[in-house]
C-alpha cells in the first residue's frame, strides 16, 4: 500500500491544500494493515506537520534549504497516538535534501504509549543516530514544534545547536543558542556553538506541555543554523474526563438576590455597588427583573478546555420557618417559577439558551451563564446545574441513582425597604416668624415649653427646606424668655456661645397668627437638647422581615434626624407635618411630597388623640398610624403614648382608664412590636378582618399566641417581645401576611 497524497489543513492559511508527488512506502514497512492515516503536509513557508494516529511516523525535514525566506516549521502531532509500532523510513520528495532524514530502517525500535516511558531513540541510526535540520544562508526563524496530548507530562528531549545573528550587515554575524519555549514560555537556551561531528546534547526537562513545544533557531539577517534533537521522552498519565466547576458552587452560603435597588445612593454590599452579591450583574433597567452572573471553568487534566455545557435551572425547597412541608418546585411566581437562562455573546448581544461553549470572551474554559429571576416574588430560590450532555445523565449517575452533577449556589431573591426615621424633640416649640441670621432673639409660637428652662441650657433650632436651600440646624445657648410688643414670646440667646449664620422660621400669613391649623406644624421649630427626643424601638423588625426576605436599610445620611415637637396630632396636622419634614421626599407641590420607591417615612412622635369606639362608645388610644397614598406615605410611632399606657395614666374625657392591658408592661417591647406592626401596614393595609389588614388569628405556630396584626392587638403575646404573623394554606390557597409582603409587585404601592 503506498500513501501518495492526502490534504491537511494550512493553520496559517486556514484551508486545505495538497502536498505533491509525496510518496510513502507504507506496505513494506507497517505492521498494521488497518493503521489509521497519516496526514503529512508540506508547503514552503507555511509550514511542515504531521497528524499520527495508531502510527506514528517522524518527518525530519530541512526545511532552510528550501525557501530563504520562509519560517519552517516542523510539527508532529501525537494527539491521538495510540499503540504505535513498526518502522519507517522517509524521504523527500526529490531525493536531493536528505540530510535531515533518518534514511534507515530503525528495525525493532517500535514504540508504545500505553502507559511508562516513552522514547525515542535514533542513535540506531547507522547515519546519524540523531536528528539534524541545518541550512545555509537562511534569512528566516527556523523552529521545530512539538504538539503532545493534554495528558503527556515529564516531556524531556536532548538538544543541541546554534543559530546565527547579524543585526548589522556591517558587522561579522555570531552565533546564539537556541531558545526552547513552551506555549511562548521560554523554559531554556541551549547550544550556542555549531559542531561538526558528533553533538554535545543537553537534556532539557518540560514536564508537561502549555499547548506547543518549540526549539527555535533565531537567525537574524543572512545567517545559518543548526538544530539537532535526539531522546524525546514524555509520559501519557489516564486520560481522566473533562471536569466542571461552578465558582461558586453549592457549598458556599446561600447568595442573596435584590430584586431592584431603589436609591442611585446606596452603596452598601461588598463591593459598594448596594447589591447583597458581586455576581449581580449591575445597571439592569430599574423596570427589568433582576440578574446574576453565574461563571465555571471546564477543565482537562488540570488545563483548561473547550466543552459545551448545558444548564437547567433548580428550585430548592422554601426555607422560610413558617412555611410547612417545604418542597422543590414551590416557587410563587407563576410567570418564571425557574427563571430565564441566557449568555452574552461576543458581540455583547444577550442570547436565551440553557447551554455555552466553555471559550467565553476567548478565555479557554470559562463558562458563563446568567439567570434571570422573579421581578417581584421574594424568597425565590434558584439553583443552576450543569452537564456535558443536555440529558443531565449526571442526574442519576451516583449511588442508588443520586444526582452528582455540578450545582451553583442558590440564589435566592430579596426585596429592600429603605427607611427615613425622624425623632420629635420631647420639649419646644414652631417658630412663629423669622429667626433672622446674627440676630439673638427667636420668636415662637408658645413660649410655655421654654418657662422653667435654666440659662445655659442648649437649644437645638431645625429648618425643613422649602425653595432649595436644604434641610439644616443650629445649636445656640438660652439665656431667657421674653416678651416682644410685636412678636409676642421670644428666647433670647447668649450671643457669646455664637449665633446662626442662616435664616429660620418664616413671617405668617396676613393677620397675627395662621389661619389654618396644618400651617402651624409647617414651620421650623426649636427645642431642648438635654430633653431628647422620641425614639422608635426597631429591634423586633429585622427579624420579622428577613423571614419574609426583605432587607431593612436606612435611606442613608441625612443632615439630621430631630423634628420640632408636637403636643399631639390629627391625621391632617400629621399628614402636612410629615410631609414637610419628609427629606428625601420629591415635592409635587407646596404641601405634598411623593416618596421615592420603596421608601417608608417613619416618625418617632408623641402622641394622636383618643379614637372613639362607635359601637361601645369607649375610648381607646392608637400607638401607631401609617397611612399610604398618593405616591406617599408616614408612620407614626406614638411613642410618647405607649410610655404612658404602661406607666397607667392615660384617662379619658369620661375618667376610664385607657389601656389598662398595658399597664405595668416593657415599654421597650411595646414600642418595638408597634414598629414591626406599622412596618408590615406598608404592604398589607386592606382586607382581613376589619378590612385594614388586621386579622384574628393566631401566629403561624399556632401556639396561643396572637398574630403580630391582630385586631385588638390586647390578648395573648402582648408586649412579650415574640413577634410572628399568622400562616393557613388550604388546599393550595395560602392566607398569609408573609406571603402578602413575598408575593406584592415591586416597587410598593403608594396609592
């Protein structure tokens, strides 16, 4: 059997071409009678290789003489080597430039790469007993390149040789060694010196291949070189299949999902951007669900490699505590239960499909996929598997049919509730015309607050912002309290603790005072420090909402947080009141503020006034009110009420006592559980039992204790600091304040 021609693909061309009158006698010298084919390829300066497969065969070429201008490159390629024996003995084309060839049979020199060492040994050779490529006059690199297979390792070979150098035509050219590179790593010189005769070989140890081997004769100018290599030796380790690797995988802790980022101004997480994970992928349209960026790495014995991976996408078991009998496949969304999987292709485009190639943005073995979530149910959960083969064998390849396919991290999805907290100052007064700035007397509307107070004491003065000039504050010194014929009560201030440098309060409306009562708790205000202020308890209201799996955050800074005092509140002073201390609040017009997305405005105040019972005629007291609508909202905690239903001295109009339930109670718990309360009323603020969103049950455990939005909010649980909702899911239908808050569209609604 005689090869005479075969096509090879030109890798510097990119196409195939055919070798001419390359004949092998191939009949007489192989063993094998069903060896594969052998693709051997010549082309001047484009390149010289070589394919093996159950045989191996060497090509020695000089590859200098042939073309001066040429970069020649020998390549063998053991790639699919398998079982190689026999002997062979090649020639060129012409007959002429042999001094390259091993033109003698290597008789039992055959080679296996089963398993061991292997070597080759051409010292048999009764010519030269090495290889040798030479050439004369050679404007060019000359190189000889070794391709191994990804399992090869302890790759060694003896070299010797020398190239010559001539930068200057002006100057006698000298010679140089050769350079050995591994994949473009230079891993040794060798040589330096042309011989005539027998070479001085140095072994030059590899280990295992980065990709191509190369020695390299670097010739500049019109120069010569000699290579000579002998005793290539290399191992093959088992071939072991390719291996996946999420880079975040399924031992790491759950990653949190935010279903949108409200506030440009949030900076919290790990790296600032405001997202819980680094894999979020960021700037998705505020109206878009959200995504996560979910990278893997495919490999082949340590080294990257080039795989398709094929997805699908897992929905664990809800891991809320009040949700009984969790399952897979319980997600709540019915649009995308499991989400959309997608990839950015190199053009950055986004292409939906649940599989990749493992060369992403060019990088061999990287894998990247993205999963698009739920854009508005929270507590999602998502988990990402993956497979070499789209029937997920993996599935059940383990013990008694287990599932070991590779699986990401779960992701679950989150909502975030930003909150701007006020505190009323405890003790002071509105300003009733201008506090002008440098001026040492302040005009307020009841100077009653401030009668007692002792010189010396430091007042705080507060400005809500009305025409852009922001929200600010002074503190200055009182001296006393005095009358002025035209401004009625005036503070006088020590001038020597300093004066204000900005203008507060603001000239009233025609006649002596306001002439509508919510222009009154529109003003600035002045207060007593070492009085404090009103404080909400929010220690129960993390908990509670992480269980539903809404992240609590404050809106961030703000120049302060106190807010002139108020004796007690209707819902229109309440309404006007908070809107005008409303800071990050975008005016729709001179008395009204809308909220931003999911922004709750709560305020830590006095007290509102006693609600009377139309069907017992019984007075009760409210310890907080929120109140949501057009695209705004507040939330009242009546701390200064619930202080006094504890200590037992709230009496109304008829001299009952008013929740005497609370008596002796944690004001502290109280207080905190109201917070929670009122927190909850942001989502859930219709239907239940009175069609306000309370309801009579108990909490989801079921235990004697009373929901958190019970209504009255008087029985079992009352101030005990255990704070629960209540959960009944009846042939699928689930009744719940959780799911309500999980389960409502994103942003809130503030209407």
């Amino acid at each position: 059997m005689e090869l005479k021609r075969s096509t090879r693909i030109d890798s510097a061309r990119g196409r195939a071409y055919r070798p001419s009158s390359l004949r092998l006698p191939f009949k007489s010298l192989v063993n094998e009678p069903a060896a594969a084919a052998i693709t051997i390829a010549r082309r001047c300066g484009k390149g010289i290789s070589m394919n093996v497969s159950k045989l191996m065969f060497l090509l020695l070429l000089t590859g200098g003489a042939f073309c001066v201008t040429a970069q020649d490159f020998i390549t063998v390629d053991f790639e699919n080597s398998r079982d190689i024996s026999g002997r062979i003995v090649a020639r060129d084309d012409n007959g002429t430039h042999g001094q390259g060839f091993i033109n003698q049979p290597v008789d039992s020199k055959g080679v296996t790469i089963t398993g061991g060492y292997v070597i080759w040994d051409f010292r048999s050779s009764p010519k030269l007993g090495y290889f040798e490529s030479s050439s004369s006059y050679c404007i060019c690199n000359h190189a000889v390149q070794f391709t191994f297979p990804p399992n090869a390792t302890d790759i060694s070979m003896d070299i010797d040789g020398a190239a010559q150098v001539q930068p200057d035509p002006r100057v006698p050219p000298a010679w140089v060694p050769l350079r050995v590179d591994n994949n473009g790593t230079v891993v040794a010189s060798i040589g330096g010196t042309p011989r005539i005769g027998q070479p001085i070989f140095q072994n030059v140890y590899i280990g295992e291949s980065a990709g191509q081997i190369t020695v390299l004769a670097p010739v500049t100018g019109n120069g010569s070189y000699q290579i000579r290599i002998d005793n290539i030796r290399f191992r093959i380790r088992p071939l072991t299949p390719p291996l996946f690797q999420f880079e975040y995988d399924s031992n790491h802790p759950d990653e949190r999902l935010l279903l949108h980022k409200y506030l440009a101004s949030d900076h919290s997480g790990p790296v600032g951007n405001g997202y819980f994970s680094p894999y979020q992928v960021e700037n998705v349209p505020i109206d878009q669900p959200p995504q996560f960026r979910i990278p893997g790495v495919v490999t082949l014995d340590g080294a990257p490699a080039v795989k398709t991976v094929y997805y699908r996408v897992l929905d664990p078991p809800d891991t809320a505590p009040y949700v009984p009998n969790p399952t897979v496949d319980d997600n709540r969304d019915p649009v995308r239960p499991k989400g959309t999987l997608f990839y950015i292709d190199g053009n950055g485009q986004r292409v939906n499909a649940s599989s990749v190639q493992s060369n992403m943005d060019g990088v061999p073995g990287r894998a990247v996929i993205y999963l698009e979530a739920s854009n508005h149910v929270a507590g999602e959960n998502y988990q990402v598997e993956a497979s070499f083969d789209s029937g997920f064998a993996c599935a059940t390849a383990g013990p008694g049919g287990t599932d070991i396919c590779p699986k990401s991290v779960t992701v679950t999805t989150w909502k975030r509730l930003y909150v701007e907290e006020e505190h009323m100052l405890r003790r002071g007064a509105f300003l009733s015309h201008v506090f002008a700035a440098g001026t040492d007397r302040i005009p307020v509307t009841d100077t009653a607050p401030f009668a007692n107070l002792a010189s010396g004491e430091i007042l705080q003065l507060v400005h809500a912002d009305r025409s852009g000039e922001g929200y600010y504050f002074d503190f200055v010194k009182f001296n006393r309290v005095t009358i002025d014929p035209r401004l009625g009560g005036v503070l006088e201030i020590d001038a020597t603790y300093g004066l204000t440098e900005r203008d507060y309060g603001e000239e009233p409306p025609a006649g002596s005072r306001p002439t509508s009562v919510f222009q009154e708790v529109v003003r600035d205000g002045v207060g007593v420090v070492s009085e404090g202020a009103f404080e909400s308890q929010n220690s129960y209201i993390d908990g509670l909402f992480h269980s539903m799996f809404v992240d609590i955050r404050d809106v961030g800074r703000l120049p302060f947080s106190e807010v002139p005092y108020v004796a007690q509140f209707d819902y229109t002073t309440a309404l006007f009141f908070a809107n005008r201390w409303f800071q990050t609040g975008v005016s729709t017009n001179a008395w009204v503020k809308r909220a931003l997305p999911n922004v709750l405005h709560r305020i830590a105040s006095r007290q509102t006034e006693l609600v009377q019972d139309k069907t017992t005629q019984r007075y009760g007291a409210e310890l907080g009110v929120t109140l949501v609508g057009s695209e705004s909202n507040y939330s009242l905690i009546l701390a200064g009420r619930i202080e006094d239903l504890v200590a037992g001295g709230v009496i109304d109009v008829n001299g009952n006592t008013v929740g005497a339930e609370y008596a002796g109670l944690s004001a502290v718990q109280a207080a905190g559980e109201i917070a929670a309360h009122e927190t909850v009323h942001l989502w859930v603020r219709s239907g239940g039992a009175d069609g306000s969103g309370h309801c009579t049950q108990e909490r989801y455990q079921h235990d004697g204790l009373s929901c958190l939005m019970h209504v009255p909010y008087a029985g079992p649980g009352l101030a005990d600091g255990l704070v629960a909702l209540h959960y009944e899911s009846v042939r699928g239908v689930v009744d719940s304040e959780y799911d309500d808050v999980r389960t409502a569209l994103e942003p809130v609604s503030q209407h």
